[in-house]
C-alpha cells in the first residue's frame, strides 16, 4: 500500500514538474518572440501580459476571425496614425479593446473601434447625438485618437502611461501616479490604476503578439467578409434605412454594418449631408432612383420606418404585380401598366465653362446642386472649366437640355428654373 502511494506521490511530483516546464518554456518563447518585434512602443514581456495571450490562444475560431479583420482595418488605421505622426504600432490598441468591432459600446458610455470616451470626443468635436456616432466611424475616429494620443505623449513622454490615461483619462492616470509614489514606470503604476481600466497596456501587448506570430501557434486567419466594394453616396434629407433596403434591395444588417455611425437606422437631416456607404452596384443604383428612395417621413421625433415600393436592381423598369383575384385579364393588365411606376430620366452631359457656378448649372437643368455634386461625386461646390459632368434629366425634354452645353454665356443667363 505504501509503494503505491509513493507511486502516486512521485506521478504527481513528475506531471507538475513537467507542467511547470512547459508553462516556463511557453514564456521563453512569449519573451524572445515580443524582444524581436522593433517598435517604438514598449512591447516587452511581463507577466501580466501571459492571460492575454493565452485567452487569445484558447479561443482559435474567434482569433482567426480577429486577424482576418485587421488584415481589412490595419491599412487605414496605419495611414492615420502616421498621418499624425505617431507610432503605428498604436493599431494594435484597436484590437485589443475593441477586436476591431466598430459597434463596440461599453457600460461607461465608450464606443467605436477605440472604444472613446465620451469627453474625448467631444474635446475634439466629433459628432455624438441621438441619431450618430462618429466615433464609429474608423477613418474619424482614428484620426482624433492618433492626436490625442499625440497631445498624451506630449505630457508623459512614454507610450505605456499614454495607453492609460487614454483609458482611465490623465486625471485618474496622475492619482495612481501620487499613489505609486510620483513613479514614472508603468509597471510601478499598474496596481494603482482603476481595475477596470489597468489592464489596456497588457492586453495591447498581448495583441501585438497574436497580430504577429499567429502562425506560430497553427491559426490561420479567416476571410473577413464585413467588406464589400463599396461606394459613397450624399444623404442630405432624412431617410431610414428601410427605404434604402426596400428601394435597392440591401439588407438592413448589410447598411448597418457599413454604416455604423447610424444609431437608430436613421440618417437625419444635416445641412452639409452624410456620406452614405452602399455596395458598389447600388451606389449608381441610388442616384438613378433618388426620388424613389426619398419619400416624405413622419415627424423625426415620432420616427418610425416607411417603407416604399421596391424597384428591382437588375433593372430601371418594374416587375408588373399578380393579376388581382374577381377581376378580368385584360382590366388587370391594363391595371398593371399604370401602377407600374415609370423611370423617366436620361443622361446628358455638360462641359464646365470658365465662371460656371454649380447653382446655375443645377439651375439649367431644373435639378439640385446636391443632386448634381452625388452624380459627379464632388466633395466641394467648386467646379473647373472643362470639366464633364453627368446629368439625369426628363426623358421628354432631353433635347431641351443638350443644347444648353452649346450654348453662349448670355443665352444660359436667360434661362429661368421652371416650376
């Protein structure tokens, strides 16, 4: 019976052994992988820094759709960062509060990609309101992070305590500061940081890690299929998401992942318009049909979707209704003919003349300025002599509007908007 036990006893002594050296080995390779990444960042192993991996680590599926993710992201955050002059290894942040999902909102009211506080956002006059969010929008919000990443540097002139002030704000950051002792080294500093918020810098290491030696460990990343090609549109009116789905045949969960900004599937009213993300193919689409997409919406207080008759995508021409039940073939033929809603526009062309001015040109042509700058996608109201711009006009009058890009000066100075 003794020898048993001291069977036992020697088992479990060797296993532990065993499990102690595997644990101190998988450091050795956390520690000489991290030193061979060249970063102006700190990304030195410590051990607080091994959870984070690990988690990334025994969760593959999840972490393969992560790096398939920045592989999509990485580029654009890598372009603000740099475009302000700070480390773009600052984009592994993005992973590791985030996981690169730019619908992330947290109990504390922090949003977006960066998870940023409200404060921030304001402080750098990014718009946050009941119907948007524009820390939700990468491009924006990156860039604001970037520089206020660079205003922190500024006053603690290490990249860990700008990491968390950014989470915690410099006022919490300076106390647990006092608290370490006026210490300037992160790691004195870390068990004085608010719980929730100390761990930023861990995790970041741990993200700069997995982004980097994920092969190493057999995963390998997974396709993103977040993206599409895409195009921008102008929204300057109020308009709901289930129009744009109804009228173009968009998913609404397709319109909110490319559109996180939008908090209520709505697009409000801005003097200046949004930029509205589409696919590709339905971009030209929303031009072409922009009265269709447009209807007249209820009080935006009392908002609530309306839904349109829906045009096919394959075609400018309806698809004629089912013959209605008690009525004759011929009546409900003829009855599907005028419900059938029509598409009544024609292209035309016009070459900019030395002096034009986009509102008389959208005046010419019986359109809008807006109309005009979405066909064209113009970002600016100024236009330059010879350049071409695309206009739909009336079918009917089509021949009326191609003699006005022959015409002189003084001919277009007489010619009046109609009603």
């Amino acid at each position: 019976m003794k020898k048993v036990k001291i069977i036992g006893f020697i088992a479990i002594y060797l296993l532990s052994t065993v499990l102690v050296w595997a644990q101190t080995d998988a450091e050795q390779l956390y520690i000489q992988r991290l030193e061979s990444l060249k970063s102006p960042i700190d990304i030195s192993y410590y051990p607080e820094v091994k959870k984070h991996i690990e988690a990334y680590l025994s969760n593959p599926e999840k972490t393969r759709e992560l790096v398939g993710l920045s592989k999509l992201y990485f580029p654009t955050l890598e372009k603000n960062l740099r475009q302000k002059g700070v480390p773009t290894d600052l984009k592994y942040l993005a992973v590791a509060l985030s996981e690169l999902n730019a619908q992330s909102q947290v109990s504390s009211g922090a949003s977006g990609i960066w998870l940023m506080p409200y404060n921030v956002s304001k402080m750098y006059k990014l718009k946050v309101n009941s119907y948007v969010d524009e820390r939700k929008d990468i491009g924006k919000s990156s860039i604001v992070v970037a520089t206020h990443f660079k205003d922190l540097f500024s006053i603690y002139r290490q990249w860990p305590l700008a990491i968390a002030a950014f989470q915690s704000t410099p006022i919490m950051l300076n106390k647990s500061i006092r608290m370490a002792g006026n210490s300037m080294h992160f790691w004195d500093v870390y068990p004085y940081i608010p719980e929730n918020t100390r761990e930023a810098y861990p995790k970041f290491i741990a993200a700069a890690y997995i982004c980097n030696f994920y092969k190493e460990h057999g995963i390998r990343p997974t396709q993103a299929s977040v993206f599409f090609d895409t195009d921008t549109v102008l929204v300057n009116k109020w308009l709901s998401f289930q129009q744009i789905s109804s009228t173009l045949e968009i998913s609404l969960d397709q319109l909110r992942t490319l559109n996180p900004i939008f908090k209520k599937d709505v697009i409000p009213y801005n003097l200046e318009g949004y930029n509205v993300v589409l696919p590709k193919a339905k971009g030209k689409l929303f031009s072409l049909l922009k009265d269709s997409v447009y209807k007249p919406l209820p009080n935006p207080g009392e908002f609530s979707p309306v839904a349109i008759q829906k045009i096919p995508t394959d075609t400018l021409k309806s698809q004629q209704p089912e013959t209605p039940l008690k009525e004759k073939p011929d009546q409900a033929k003829q009855n599907e003919v005028d419900k059938a809603p029509v598409f009544d526009k024609k292209r035309v062309y016009y070459t900019v003349k030395k002096g034009d001015v986009l509102a008389d040109v959208a005046d010419w042509f019986d359109v809008t300025a807006a109309e005009i700058k979405s066909w064209n996608k113009l970002k600016s109201n100024q236009l330059k002599a010879k350049q071409k711009l695309t206009i739909w006009v009336k079918q009917n009058k089509t021949g009326y509007y191609k003699r006005i890009n022959g015409m002189t000066a003084s001919q277009k100075k007489k010619l009046k908007r109609k009603d």
